[in-house]
C-alpha cells in the first residue's frame, strides 16, 4: 500500500484559510476541504483531527497574518497616527484580485457560527478584542509621542478605528464603487489624522 505523500502543514493551513474565509465554515463540504487540499478524508483528520479544529487553526493563521500585517505598518510609518490612516486608506488600494477585498474572517465567521458552534464564535471574538488591543496600543503610542492629549481614551478610539475597518470591509465585500470607496477610506482616514 503506497504511502500518502508528506503535506507541508503551512501551505495546507494556508488553502484552508483561504476556502473557509471563501465560503464560511458551514457552507465548507469534506469534498471542498479535500480538493483545496489535496488530501484524503482521513488524512485531513489524522492530520487536524475535525473539521472544527482546522477551521479554529485557519483562524488563528488569519488572525495571525492581520495582526503581523497591522505591526508592520504602525512600525514602519512616520507616527502612531500616520500609520493608523495609512492603513485605512490601504483597504481602498487592494486589487481586485486581493482576498483581503471580502469581509474580515473574524467577523464573518462570527456572525456565521454565533448560535450553532460557540467555541468558533468566541475564537472569533477573542481575536477581534485582541485586533481591538492592538489598534489601541497604536493610539496609547500616539499619546505618548504627544499626537493626541494626554487625556484621550485609547480605548474609545480604538473601538471606532475597528468599527471603520469592519465598514470598509463590508463595502469591499459587497462590491461598493471603487472611487465611492476611496472617498470613503479617505474620509475615515482623515478624521484620524485630525485627532492630532
């Protein structure tokens, strides 16, 4: 009996991430996890044990990618705040081949498995509140670096700037008009940059 070809689990994680934030977990068959894949039934529970655990893992690979993705560019702009409104602005620049042009996975996955599989949907929500306290580490710089007064609450603030994102990505996901988009990135990214 021959053996199965050895996956590499970051490629396969990857396509998974890819089909589940495609198609959402409930609407993702074995037999789209298997061509997605390229793997058997069994090897794909041998290998990620339920199709619960592998889109729990697809998650933690989306979150992770966002959150790395958000450090880069906080780190690589002029200012807390520059940063903030550049990566606002960068949602209306995506392609159109750009995955990233559909709903936030978190969110939709969120809104997907909300009343039928909780620990999903508190995965989902973890990782919002900790996208949430990333955004709000990057206002805390901005007060720090005096952009904002010292008494601005971060939080607040972060609240909304994640709030904004969820909007835009809800535009890109419907299909919004790519110059209404930009207007409406720029829009938000400009009150940010008022803050100072």
């Amino acid at each position: 009996m021959p053996r199965a070809a050895p996956y590499d689990r970051d490629s396969t994680l990857d396509a998974a991430m890819s089909l589940f934030w495609d198609k959402g977990y409930h609407a993702t068959s074995l037999k789209d996890l298997e061509a997605a894949l390229g793997m058997k039934p069994g090897s794909i529970y041998a290998a990620f044990k339920s199709k619960e655990n592998l889109y729990l893992l697809a998650l933690d690979r989306y979150f992770d990618n966002s959150r790395s993705l958000f450090r880069t560019l906080i780190a690589q702009a002029d200012s807390p705040l520059a940063g903030l409104a550049a990566h606002l602005r960068g949602f209306s620049r995506l392609s159109e081949a750009d995955a990233a042009r559909q709903a936030c996975m978190l969110t939709k996955s969120l809104v997907d498995t909300r009343s039928t599989d909780p620990a999903i949907a508190e995965r989902s929500r973890q990782h919002l509140k900790a996208m949430r306290r990333e955004i709000c580490q990057a206002f805390r710089a901005a007060i720090r670096q005096g952009q904002l007064p010292a008494d601005a609450d971060p939080e607040r603030l972060a609240h909304r700037y994640q709030a904004n994102v969820t909007a835009l990505r809800l535009e890109l996901h419907q299909g919004t008009d790519q110059a209404e988009l930009r207007a409406l990135a720029e829009d938000m990214a400009r009150e940010v940059e008022a803050l100072a």
